[in-house]
C-alpha cells in the first residue's frame, strides 16, 4: 500500500510535469474507483490550470484555477506522467491530458483510490477536516504526542497509525519508528514518558524523511512516477524481519499480530 513517503515521492515525481500547464482533457475509463468518479469532471477539468500540487496526509490535492482536485492512491495505485501517446491498458483508469502533450495517467488494479472535485476550502473537506497534524510538520513533536497519549490504554502502535493523532504513519513506518525509539508496540499509550515521547516523534520524523530520500519503497508492486523502482527496502531495519536477527543485538525479533498488521521488534532493544 502506498504510504506517505510513496505519496510525497509521487507528488514530486508529477509536480515538474503538470505545475502551472493548462488541461486539455479528462478521460475516464471508468465510473467508479472507490467511490463514483463525477460525472462533470470532464466539463470542470477542461481548460483548468493546475496552479499548485501539496499532500496532506496520503492524499494529493491539485489546486487549479477554479476548485481542487483531490487524489488518494488507495491500496495499489499509481500516478504516473509521459508525453508520449501510448494505448490504456488495463487498470489504468484515468488520463488527464494537458494542451503541452504530457499525461497523467491513474492506474489502480484494486481500485480503492480516489479522484474528487472539490469546491470548498480543501481542508473543510469531511476526508481531511479530522487529520491530525503531518508527522513531518512543526506541529507534531515530543510534547504534541505526549498530550494526545494521556489516559490513553491503546498500545502505542495502533496509537500512531490512527490518522486523527498524526496522520500518514503506515504500518512499515510504525514499525521502524518504534523501533528507532526502543518501545515495544504494545506499550500502553499512557504509559509513555515525556522522553519516549520525544524519542518516538523524532524517530517517526527520521523514518519517514529517510523513506521519502530514498524514493518510496519498493513492496509490492509500486514504482515511483517516473517509474523508477525505489530502493529503501534493503534499510528496513524490522519491518518484515520478523525470527530475524536484530540489527542491532542480534536477538530474535518477535512477528506478532496487532489490529490485524503485522508487527515486528526486538524484545531486547524495546522496552
Ligand atoms: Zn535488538
């Protein structure tokens, strides 16, 4: 599943080529992604200007010169851009075409991605307006998540993947994170000190910025826009490791199963 580094990889792979062009057209090949693609979306893309591209949490919103555009790649999905005219194939199901010739092209084999026209503010949309902050802005740091872990049983894990407390931390970068930090998963949320707390914002921030350097991972099938494969699986540090030998101490790392996601840490290193 595309995760916030892929996201934020994606969107500067298509930035240079869609910022400040106008759109030609929009073509459709389907009705439906995870939920109905409008049926005025080609009338309302037609002759619109993409005047900024920013992400907000694993969503992309195009701000054009009249209203939003907004883009999740859901479970598989990928954005991609060229200039060469070349047949759709299967699963890609959207193309916008812009009057200088390039293409961005949407391309989903299990459709659960998104693309809504948005009129409003963005950020009053009902699938943003309940984010929490960005785990790579000012707002998130020690003393944010030390406040929102208060009186909180959750285990930390499943804290820090919830997208109303931080929002975009995937299951592969809770794993890292808590890792980089030294606490177990499974800690209670309240029962973090002020230093964890510092510890872990920190270790998410390092995670992810490493993850968006190296160019989005490479799990399962994604590549990046510019369809070069990203390469920051081999860093992994726990994720998918699990009966491996930490990196770190060499102990086994324990694979357990927590809200249905895998979850991989060192019992000697996390505490
Ligand atoms: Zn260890």
């Amino acid at each position: 599943m595309p995760e916030l580094p892929e996201v934020e990889t994606t969107l500067r792979g298509i930035s240079k080529r869609i910022l400040n062009k106008q759109i030609n057209s929009f073509e459709p090949r389907t009705e439906k992604l995870r939920w109905p693609i409008n049926k005025n979306l080609k009338k309302f893309l037609k002759n619109k200007k993409v005047c900024s591209a920013e992400r907000r949490g694993k969503y992309i919103i195009l701000n054009l010169s009249e209203g939003h555009l907004l883009i999740h790649l859901g479970m598989s999905g990928k954005l991609r851009v060229f200039n060469k005219p070349t047949d759709p194939k299967k699963h890609e199901h959207w193309d916008i075409n812009f009057t200088d010739g390039w293409t961005l092209r949407y391309t989903d084999i299990r459709k659960f991605g998104a693309l809504i026209k948005i009129d409003t503010k963005p950020d009053q949309h009902k699938l943003l307006k309940n984010l929490g902050p960005e785990p790579l802005g000012n707002s998130f740091n020690g003393k944010y998540l030390f406040s929102v872990t208060r009186k909180k049983t959750r285990p930390i894990k499943n804290l820090i993947m919830d997208a109303n407390i931080v929002t975009g931390v995937g299951n592969i970068y809770a794993n890292e994170a808590l890792f980089l930090a030294g606490i177990r998963p499974r800690k209670q949320s309240q029962r973090l000190s002020k230093t964890n707390c510092e510890d872990l914002s920190q270790a998410i921030r390092q995670t992810l910025t490493e993850a968006i350097e190296a160019g989005g991972t490479t799990l399962k099938d994604y590549t990046n826009a510019s369809e070069a494969p990203g390469y920051f699986k081999k860093e992994l540090r726990v994720y998918d490791r699990g009966n491996l030998p930490c990196l770190t101490c060499g102990a086994k790392l324990k694979l357990i199963k927590q809200a249905n996601r895998q979850t991989v840490y060192c019992p000697v290193c996390q505490s």
